[in-house]
C-alpha cells in the first residue's frame, strides 16, 4: 500500500485524476504535480472552466450531443443534410466523425450499445428517438456508423431489424484496410472485412 506524499487536498486531486480515460495512478501524479506548480496559469483557469462547463453544458434533446446550448450547435446548422441520420454510440464518436470533416448530416447519439455482460438492454439506449426520427419522410438514409465488435455489430443489426417498415435505407460505415495501411501490420479479422468488402478499381 502506496503511502501518501502530499495534503490530503492534493491527494484528492490525485484520486479525481485518476479516473480519467487514459491517466493510471502514476500519470494522475505527474498530471497533479504539473497543476500545482502552475497554480496561476493552470490550475486557476481550469477550476473556472470546469465550473463553467458544469453549470452551462446540456445534453441536446434531439440527437444526444452534449453542448452548450439547446438544440446544440449541430441540430441548429442549417446547412446540415436533413435526409441522412448518423447513428453512433457515444458522443466522442460523434466528435471524432465532425474531425474527419465526412459527414453533412444529422447524428443520433444511442449512449452505449447493447451488451447482454454489461446489461444494456434496447431500453437503455435512444432507440425510441432514433426510429420517430427515422420516420421523418425528409430522412432517405440511416448510416450506422457503430464500432466493429460484437456489440457494436450486435446493436447494428437489431437497429436494422427496427428500421424494416420504414422507406429509409440503412447503410454501415465499410470495414478494412484503413489509408495508409500495410498489410502486413493488420490483424486477420480486418484483412477478412477487406477481402469480403472488395470494390472496383
């Protein structure tokens, strides 16, 4: 059992830290360290943010965005395509698809995918906005641009099943050899989604 090595205020800073994606209790450290001895540049201006982003950010009712507005910044863009609805699991999804610059439509955003081990049931996700909004006659395409594993293809899948009485087709993001790619780097189930999804040269 590792011993404390500061107050008990920047140990908690410590433990808070730690519960980010992608910082182990080591990092959470040197991130704490780094905070600390640049209390006035860093520290200050980041308490202020985060108080502001508590009070101030909404999840967006109509896709599932978070923002700080309502309808978000995307749902109120006019120049979005209305007949193409993006489904994706999560919002860091959403924002990685906004990154690529790809995509003009709408998005709809499920909070998760169905996982029996995890227990996310249909109930669980925004499945009951997704087909109303599907209904739309303006909507011609759902894109379900949901992760390559079994859950994500699981949720794919059911979505499709949901979708069958409307007049809307229903396409998924293609799997394979990413840009760039060298095929002697990529695992065998990607080079089997390439070979099965092959196209015109």
């Amino acid at each position: 059992m590792s011993r404390a090595v500061a107050g008990p205020e920047i140990e908690r800073l410590i433990q808070l830290l730690a519960k980010l994606p992608g910082l182990g209790p080591r990092s959470a450290r040197r991130a704490a360290l780094h905070l600390v001895k640049k209390r006035e540049q860093l520290l200050g201006p980041l308490t202020d943010a985060m108080a502001t982003a508590r009070e101030r950010i909404v999840t967006c009712t109509t896709c599932g965005n978070i923002d700080t507005s309502e309808p978000c910044s995307i749902c109120r863009d006019g120049r979005r395509d209305d007949s193409l609805i993006v489904v994706v699991a999560d919002v860091s999804d959403l924002w990685a698809l906004e990154r690529s610059g790809a995509v003009s439509g709408r998005y709809h955003v499920l909070g998760g995918v169905l996982s029996a081990l995890d227990g996310v049931r249909p109930e669980h996700l925004t499945l009951d906005a997704l087909v109303a909004r599907a209904s739309d006659p303006a909507v011609t395409e759902v894109i379900l641009a949901l992760n390559a594993t079994v859950d994500g293809q699981t949720t794919a899948h059911f979505i499709t099943d949901l979708l069958t009485h409307l007049q809307v087709k229903v396409t998924k993001l293609a799997h394979g050899v990413p840009v760039g790619g060298e095929l002697d780097y990529l695992d065998d189930g990607t080079l089997a989604a390439a070979i099965r999804q092959r196209t015109g040269f």
